[in-house]
C-alpha cells in the first residue's frame, strides 16, 4: 500500500507524455530551423509530414508492450490511447497529401488531378501514397460499425499490413524530407528516434515472448472442468520463479497443438503465481475458450505476458473493495490471495449462483480474511439495479474510503464506474481493467 508517494500511473503517464512533448518540440524546432518548401503550402505539408512521422513512432511506443508501462498504465489503456493517437494520425496524414498536391498544382499552375498523376509517377511520393492508402483501409475497417463485424483473426491481419505501411512511410521520409539532414545532430537525433521506437517494439512483441517460452517451456499439467462451461487449465514451466507475474494480471495464450497458431485469447491469472504453476479459468464464450476443456495434458503453450495493471502494485487504502461479473471473478480471486487479513469486501455480480464461477474458493478467501462477500444474483431488469450509486453504498458504507477493484463485461464495468463518479469515489482509488486484444 501506497502512502504519500506519486501513483504508479500517475509517474508512467507524466513520464510517456513528457517524452511525447520533448520530442514534439524537438521536431518542431529542427523544422523551424530548416530550408522552407517551395511555397508556402509545400512549408505547411512538410510540417503535417513531420508530425504524422512523429505519431507512428509514438504509436509504436503504444504497442510495444513495454513492461514498465504495461504494468503502471495498463494495456487496455493503452490500447485505447493508440486507436484514437491511430485516427489523428490518419487525419494527419490525409492533411499532409492534400497540401503536397495543392502545393505542387499551385507551383506548377496544375490541376490536383494532373498534379495528383503526375506525383504518382515520382518513386518517393508514390511511396508516400502507398502508405497513406494502408493506413486508410486499416482505418476503415477500424472503425466501430465494421470492427464489430469483423471476426478478431480478420481484423488483426488487415492491422499488419500497418507495419508495411511503417516501411514505405520510412522509405518515403528518408528521399523526401529535408528537416532531419539539414545538421548532424538533426540526423542522429532522427535516427536514434526511430531506433528507440523500433526496438521497443521488437523487443516487447518478438524477442521477449520467443525468450520467455524458450526459457520457461510452458506447458498444460491438468485441465479441471468448472461447470458445463468453465473450465480451468493449469500450466507449469522451468523456474516459474522468476516470471514477473503478479495476481490479476492476464496473459495471452495461445496452444499450438489444439488450435491454429493464429488463434490467442487473453485469459487472466485466476490464482496467485506461485512460482510452480499458473492457472487461468475460461468460460465458453468463442470456438477457442470453448475448446479448452479438450487440450491435451502434457502439450506445450505458448505464453505471452504477463501483462495489465490491475493489481496490488496500485493499492493506496487499507480497506479494498473487489467488484466481480460473471467471469470477471478470475483476476478477484487471484487478487484475495493477496490479500491480508482485514478489511476486504466482495461484490459478485451473477445471473444465478449457478453461474457463480469458482465461488467455493471465493468463499474460503473471503471467510479466511475476514471479510464480507455478497452474491448479486438476479437479471438487470429484477428490483433495483445492484450498481445503482444508492445500492452500492448500501452495501458498502465506506466505498469512498476504499479501493475499488473493478472486473466484468463491459455494460456491468461502465456502470459501475458511473456510479462510483456519482459517489465522488477519489479516481485514484478506482482500478478497472477492460481486457481485450483490440
């Protein structure tokens, strides 16, 4: 627990966006100092060209998966943050080709559709236009209305075809752009900038899950049916010891033998590492989720993670309370685990107690520490909502006074984080955590 120090979210999001703004205002004083365009409108396109290459590398940081950020910051915020940073990236983009085409129709008194022709026919800016056209179909089918339609595998392989756009846009700078050789240090500042960025991200996404593997050798030791549709699956490895995992945390699954490699699913810790196993438990809610129950003890795994901030590391209060729906109860009951004896309250939202996963140990948990546990049961629309703000403090009398870690589908999640504003609950002491690959 945390007393009279920064919040770890706090000091990782001064220090991401104070890297953020330097570096802005790096680039924006190497272009000041820079040779301007032709013309004017060439001078304003080449600063939007700039800072659309400035976001792609901001948006590598995003993904990178960085632990040190992951762990204070939390990925679904992260990933949230790159999709809007990846749409003003496409505006910025699209700002950038239209003044370049206006610009040279203006230079050479043509019309943007001849200018439009003629540019196509230059390597570099074909390049340019190449990339801008990948980033606006990723866009596209990124959008809210089509994502939703889209199957997850689908969706993510259209998203790839960014890091060709990533290549092109490179090429593209490297003959067009003047403002990162005009000195020595523009030149080197530019390509440390694009090092850093680049190697964060092989770093975080390739090198690190490929040596965690090699190193632990995952691998299933039993797989426990739940309920008709729960299932829990034990996994063992070489010196789990030394893996960073924290309870609450989840990791991205993928089992090579039962499914496409392709297919990975984000399932969290639903018991406290202990340094010989993990352990994540899944309700049937997709053909990989629901095929657990078949894969074969013995079979290897491949584990990327841990990742997520929702875990102690961002305690502030001595009295916690731990907010679960459905499934949602995994990273709760590896979270009480943690948990000292004292002042804990659980809240478990289910349709009926037969749906209450892995409630028998939630029970021990909360009856070992001394604290409270209440079974929400009944549908949304039975009595008074249970997360309305007059309900919760009816429960919890001293809700402002505590954590609350909140976990469950994303209707039940939102709502209580509405009525947790409504009861001026600090935002510092609120911890939710939205778990997703997209």
């Amino acid at each position: 627990m945390r007393r009279g120090t920064t919040p770890p979210v706090v000091a990782a999001r001064w220090a991401l966006w104070t890297f953020v703004v330097v570096n802005l205002l790096i680039v924006e004083v190497l272009f000041l100092t820079a040779e301007t365009g032709q013309n004017g409108v060439l001078t304003v396109a080449r600063f939007f060209g700039l800072h659309a290459a400035v976001l792609m590398l901001f948006q590598l940081l995003l993904v990178a998966r960085l632990p040190w950020l992951d762990r204070r910051i939390g990925m679904d915020r992260l990933t949230v943050w790159h999709r809007w940073v990846g749409f003003t990236l496409l505006w910025t983009i699209l700002t950038h080709a239209v003044l370049v085409v206006l610009g040279f129709a203006r230079l050479g008194d043509a019309s943007m559709t001849r200018t439009f022709l003629s540019l196509a026919g230059v390597p570099a800016s074909l390049l340019g236009m190449g990339a801008a056209a990948i980033v606006v179909v990723v866009a596209a089918v990124s959008a809210r209305y089509v994502r939703q339609r889209l199957r997850y595998e689908t969706w993510h392989g259209l998203h790839l075809l960014l890091y060709l756009a990533l290549g092109l846009a490179f090429v593209h700078e490297l003959q067009e752009t003047t403002t990162f050789t005009s000195s020595a240090p523009a030149e080197i500042y530019w390509w440390a900038l694009w090092l850093f960025a680049l190697g964060a991200l092989v770093t975080g996404r390739i090198v690190m899950p490929l040596w965690r593997n090699a190193y632990h050798r995952f691998e299933v030791t039993a797989v426990v049916p739940e309920s008709d549709d729960v299932v829990s699956v034990h996994v063992t490895g070489r010196h789990l010891d030394r893996l960073p995992a924290l309870a609450g945390q989840f990791c991205i699954w993928r089992f090579p033998g039962h499914n496409h490699w392709w297919l990975a699913n984000p399932f969290s810790l639903s018991a406290a590492p202990d340094g010989r196993t993990l352990r994540l438990t899944a309700k049937a809610a997709g053909s990989t989720s629901a095929g657990l129950r078949h894969v074969p003890v013995g079979s290897r795994v491949f584990v990327e993670g841990p990742y997520g901030a929702f875990t102690a590391l961002h305690r502030t209060r001595p009295g916690a309370l731990l907010i679960a729906g459905g499934v949602g109860i995994t990273p709760v009951r590896a979270l009480l685990e943690e948990e000292p004896a004292g002042d804990v309250v659980v809240l478990y939202r289910v349709r009926s107690e037969n749906d209450a996963v892995l409630i028998d140990e939630v029970r021990a948990l909360v009856a070992d520490r001394g604290g409270q546990l209440h079974l929400l049961t009944g549908s949304t629309g039975e009595g008074n909502p249970p997360f309305e703000p007059d309900s919760l403090r009816a429960l919890v009398p001293d809700i402002t006074e505590r954590d609350v870690y909140v976990c469950g589908p994303p209707t039940m999640t939102s709502a209580v984080l509405s009525a947790l504003r409504t009861l001026k609950v600090p935002h510092r002491h609120v911890h939710a955590e939205r778990f997703g690959l997209a």
